[in-house]
C-alpha cells in the first residue's frame, strides 16, 4: 500500500478505492484573505486556550487540595 496520501487506499470493506480529496474542489477551500484580516483574527492571540488550560489546572490543583487535606491530614504523620 502506497503511503502517498493522493494515491488509492482500502476503504472500509476491503475494496482498494481511489483517494479524492475534499482540498480538489473549488467549493471546499476557504477564500484568501488579507494581511490587515489576518491581523485582526489573530490580535487577541489565543484566549480561549488559555482559559481551558487555566480552568483545567485549577480543577486539578482543588483536586489535589481536597485529597490532601481529606485522605492524607487525618492519617496524621508517618514514623
């Protein structure tokens, strides 16, 4: 099997089908845009990223806070 991702491949019941990519078709390839448009999508930078990875960390770090003090402080200390 050719690993040319233009080329035929195995569809899902074994039948060796030609490859047509969703890119060869005018309709299905988002129109240019400009410099000044680009700019502007992209001022704020990546916001929502940062906000998922902060909720995120801060659920793990509560997480971790309430197995310290609710599993390990009662156990008291080893030795």
């Amino acid at each position: 099997m050719s690993t040319d991702p233009s080329g035929p491949h195995a569809s899902a019941n074994g039948a060796i089908e030609p490859h047509i990519s969703a890119a060869a078709i005018r309709e299905h390839v988002a129109a240019p845009i400009d410099s000044e448009t680009a700019a502007a999508a992209l001022s704020h930078g990546p916001r929502g990223a940062l906000l998922v990875a902060g909720i995120s960390v801060g659920l793990l770090f509560i997480g971790w806070l309430l197995f310290y003090f609710i599993l390990f402080m009662p156990r008291g200390s080893v030795g």
